[in-house]
C-alpha cells in the first residue's frame, strides 16, 4: 500500500466517522437508546457508499467486506450516546460533522467511481450520490424532512466537489492536489451556506388562472 492509498483509507475512515456522528446526533435529538444510535449512524454513514457500490457492481458493499467500517461506526455512536449532552447545540454540531462528511465522501465516491470504470459524468454523480444518500435515509428513518430536500446548499456543494476533483483528474493533475481542491470546494460552499445562512430560492406559490368556460 502505497503512502497516498494509506492516507485515502484514513481519510475514508474519517469520513465515515464524521457520518456517523451526524447520524447519532439526530438519535440524541429524538432520544433513542444506544441500539438507535449505532443503528442511525450506521445507516448515516454507509448509506451513500452503499448505493454507489451497488450501482457499479461492487457487490458485496465495502462494509461487508471488512469489519472496521461498522466498528468505526458502532464506537461514534456510543461515544455520542454517552457524550452528546455536551454538546449546547446539536443541530448545529450536527450540520458542521455533516459538512465535512460531505466534502470527504462527494470526492472520494467519485474516485472510487472513476477506478471503476465510470465515465467522468457519472463519477460526478455518484460522487453526490455517496456524498448525500446516508443523510437522506437517515433523515427519513428519524422523520425528518432531509437536509437534500431543503432550502440549504447541501447537494450543490457535492456536486461542486466531485466535479472540480474530476475535472482536475480529467486534466492529468495528480490525485492529491485534485483531491484535496474537491474537498476544499465541497467544504467551503457548505460551511459558507451554514455560517451565513445562505439556501437556494424556494419556490413561491401563485394564485392560479382564472380561465373563461368554453362552450
């Protein structure tokens, strides 16, 4: 294993570990037991990855493939469920743990997409779809309205990240310096949006049309 397959091993073990602690701060929120815990947050933090695999064939998903991924998981989530009376505002601790989540998964889902064989468009895609699909099952199982479907920047910034690291790849630049220009992108635009308050317009109802009877 090579220095830079070391580091991208870490860094996906910190990106499943931020995930994860996304996903027991939604547990502390709706008070469940430590079951719940580990349970939201495994789902928090393989969700995404888990559909990309399944999308490009990589069966079984990269959690049944080696036990550190659900230890990673299972011990944030206790060390939350112990820890996060702590913590004076969960949601806010949890938007930030997502953010950073979503930088490092919108990347490394579209590297793992582009080693599989993925054109470049689809990389980009499946980058947003590792990057966001967790959260998405986590907030439904948690009956939330998820972060995707909200006014937030949440998606755009995924999308941001997986197509500058793509498109840098695209141009023979090498995976680290691409790598860590995605990640800043994806991270920048969300942690912009949070600090500021920042979300794409919503739609605005208008009254309908009042059209004549036809004979």
């Amino acid at each position: 294993m090579t220095a830079f397959d070391a580091l991208l091993r870490w860094l996906d073990i910190a990106g499943i570990a931020v995930f994860a602690a996304s996903g027991a701060l939604v547990a502390s929120r709706k008070r469940m037991d430590a079951v719940g815990f580990v349970l939201v947050a495994a789902v928090t933090g393989f969700g995404g990855g888990t559909l990309r695999d399944l999308l490009l064939g990589r069966i079984p998903p990269f959690w049944l493939r080696d036990p550190v991924w659900l230890a990673v998981a299972g011990s944030v989530a206790l060390l939350i469920f112990f820890t996060a009376h702590r913590v004076e505002s969960r949601f806010r601790a949890l938007l930030w743990a997502d953010a950073v989540g979503l930088a490092l998964f919108a990347v490394l889902g579209a590297e793992i997409a582009l080693l599989s064989g993925a054109t470049p468009w689809a990389a980009v895609l499946l980058g947003v779809v590792t990057a966001t699909f967790g959260g998405v099952v986590r907030d439904v199982l948690c009956a939330e309205v998820p972060l995707l479907l909200r006014k937030e920047i949440y998606a755009l910034a995924a999308l941001a990240g997986a197509a500058v690291f793509v498109g840098l790849r695209m141009q023979g630049v090498w995976r680290d310096p691409a790598l860590l220009a995605g990640m800043a992108v994806a991270f920048s635009i969300r942690a912009v949006a949070i600090a500021r308050g920042w979300s794409l317009p919503a739609y605005k109802p208008r009254p309908g049309r009042d059209y004549p009877d036809r004979d």
